[in-house]
C-alpha cells in the first residue's frame, strides 16, 4: 500500500478544514433562523437570539400551517415542481440523445446554434413581449414551457450518453431495436445517476424560483409559487396593509413569522437530496472527459 507523503497528508488536511469552513458558513444562517422561527417574540426584541431558541414558542409555524394561501401555495409549488421535473428531464433526453449519432446530418451546426443561446438571449422586454403574443400571461403554463430545457443540463446528459458504449447501440441495432427501443432498454436503464442529478437541479431550480411568476403573473394568485409569495413577504415588510394582512403588527412577530416562512419553503426541498446523493456524484462526473 503506497504511503501518502506529508506534504500530501497537509494538503488533505488543507482541503477538509476549507470544506468544513464552507459548511459552516452555509449552515449557520439556517440555524439561525430556525432559532428565531421557534423563539418567543420578546427574546427576539431584544435581539438575544442567536443559534439556540429562546422560549420554544410555536405560534409562527402555526400562523403559517394554518393560513389557507400558504397551504394553497406550497400545494401548488409541489405540483409545478414535479410537472416541469419531468417536462425538463423528457425535453433534455429528446434534445441530447439523437446528438450522440455521428449519422446525424448537421449535428455540428446542431450543437454550435444550441451552445450559442447559452450566451445569447433576446432579453426581458422581448421574452415579455413573447410571452404576451403567445397569450401565455396570467397562465400557469408560463411556469413550466419557457423554463423546460436548460443547455447546460442537455450537455451534461449529453456527455453521460457518450460515455455509455457505442457496442451496446450498434448490437441492439443489428437486432432490429429502433431508436425509441434503443433508448428505452439501453440507454435509459444505464443513465439513472445523471438523471437523479439532472432531476434535482431543475427541482431546485423550479423550487426556488420566483423571477418568472413575478414577471408574468400580476393578477392571478391561485398561481403564485411559494416562492412569490415569500418574495412579497420579505420585499414589503415595511408596508402596514401588508404587515397586517402578515400579522407582523404585533412587535418581534415579524422576525419570527419571517423566519418560519422561510423554513417553510425551503426544508422541503431540503430533504430530496438525502435521496439522491448516491447518485448525484456519478451523474455530473461521469462522461465528464469524454465526448
């Protein structure tokens, strides 16, 4: 067995010490927000709450579990995260397996024009203006259509399917499979880590996004993601109307409904990844190095 060199030993020590300092940094804020949702309201006046709560009160968590929009929101939220999960994951596979075919005619072109939007795009106004001609406003479609492909993640599934040997299709090939066979029995069995991967950026990415409901639904609030609504919360803090529709008028509630709504939206997605960690690794690294 090779023995590692002591230099080698302290650049190990190095990078775990580095590491261990992110992770801190990362978890601290939701420590602390965690303490102030569970904290009663006049230990937060004071500003005493830290990393530990103080009074163990729930009535935060209880505003919000019990408050119909919340519930309504998160329901929603769910929905139209599994929804474009999987309109994304279908739409990357259509758009990454046939580019894996040298017989392709023009996938060279094919790949520059798709590389190019990842640089180039028109831009709020014309995407708004797009929007609007397709009569796609105040619908909930406009959550999921625009959204559906990300290049970055076609690439990567794209890369995945490289690595995968060519022996495998062409022997399927030879024994009469068609091309949706050849990716159904072959393909897609032997591609469940970069899917796992693919899954939780854009469940994450759908999660936590907020930027295109805020742009294209105005009026319509059964539509509003969780995410919106956290928005309005936290950008319109200081205005009474939405302060008391919140119930932030009563002194250091505010600090602690903030902080339960903001558990409330994201543990959820928090705990998908415990899931799928196996696989997350493998499937962003795998076909990383050859295309």
């Amino acid at each position: 067995m090779k023995v590692k060199s002591l230099s080698a030993k302290i650049g190990d020590w190095v990078f775990v010490f580095i590491c261990v300092i992110i992770s801190i940094i990362c978890v601290l804020p939701m420590i602390n927000l965690a303490a102030k949702s569970l904290s009663e309201t006049h230990f937060l006046i004071r500003h005493e709450v830290y990393l530990w709560p103080k009074g163990f009160n729930f009535e935060a968590y209880a505003t919000v579990l019990s408050d119909a929009k919340y519930q309504r929101a998160f329901v929603w939220t769910t929905i139209l995260t599994v929804i474009c999960t999987l309109v994304s994951l279908t739409m990357t596979s259509l758009c990454a397996f046939p580019l894996i075919f040298p017989a392709l005619k023009g996938r060279g072109a094919i790949n520059i024009f798709i590389t190019i939007t990842m640089f180039f795009n028109a831009g709020t106004i014309p995407n708004y203006l797009l929007m609007s001609d397709l009569h796609l406003l105040e619908n909930p479609l406009v959550l999921i259509i625009p959204s559906c492909l990300s290049i970055y993640n076609m690439i990567i599934m794209r890369s995945f399917f490289y690595g995968i040997p060519d022996s495998l299709r062409e022997s399927a090939e030879i024994d009469g499979a068609s091309f949706a066979q050849v990716f159904l029995k072959i393909y897609l069995p032997l591609s469940k880590p970069v899917y796992a991967s693919l899954a939780l950026f854009y469940a994450v990415g759908r999660w936590n996004g907020y930027g295109d409901a805020l742009m294209y639904i105005k009026t319509e609030k059964q539509w509003f993601p969780l995410q919106l609504l956290l928005y309005n919360v936290l950008n319109n803090q200081n205005s009474v109307e939405v302060a008391a529709q919140e119930g932030f008028m009563q002194p250091g509630l505010k600090d602690s409904l903030k902080s339960a709504i903001v558990m409330f939206s994201t543990v959820p997605i928090l705990m998908i990844y415990p899931w799928l960690q196996r696989y997350f690794i493998a499937g962003v690294t795998m076909g990383a190095v050859k295309e």
